[in-house]
C-alpha cells in the first residue's frame, strides 16, 4: 500500500513539475551607438558568452553572476516576468479531415 501511495504521489508531482513556466529577463542596452539599440544578434552573442562563463540555464531566472557579466558586456537588467507556456492542443479527429468537410460546404 505504501508503495502505490508513493508511486501516486511521484507521478502527480512530475506532473505539476512539467507545467512549463519560464522567465523572460528584459537588459536595457547602455551602448546604444548613434542612440540606436544594437542588433540582436550583438545581444544573443553576449547572452551565449555570459552562459558559458557563468553556467547559468537558459530555462531558470538569470543569476547574480549572470547579471554582472551582461553588465560587464554594457546590456543592465532591468526586470524578469514569470509566465507559463501555452499547452499545446491535442490533435483530434477534424484537424486531419478537408476543412470543405467540416464546414459542409
């Protein structure tokens, strides 16, 4: 009995653990040549230096560590906004027919 009360609870834990929430952080560019932002692909360059040099996930909120490396690289944090991910919808049957079919035309 105390094994199938342990599996259960498990099971429901992994299933509220993969709801899929991440967070988006916001860097304010200090650069800003000619008081134009730089371009993405600066910003995604100092992101991926910042996570090999600190080991920060990409998937959890950025560390103290990371933030003071993305200052070193002149981008300063400004905020981090919690949110959840959209489910995707199971497919059923009527997203494989004609759509002719199902709006009887």
């Amino acid at each position: 009995m105390r094994r199938a009360v342990a599996a259960c609870t498990l099971l429901l834990v992994g299933t509220f653990a993969a709801q899929a929430y991440h967070s988006n952080d916001t860097y304010y560019d200090l650069v800003r040549p000619n008081g134009q932002p730089r371009s993405d692909a600066v910003f995604n360059a100092d992101l991926n230096f910042c996570y090999r040099q600190t080991g920060a996930s990409r998937y959890r909120q950025d560390t103290p560590a990371f933030k003071r490396c993305m200052l070193g690289r002149q981008w300063q944090w400004q905020s981090v906004r919690i949110t959840r991910s959209p489910s995707q919808r199971r497919r059923d049957f009527f997203d494989d027919m004609p759509q002719c079919i199902v709006d009887k035309c």
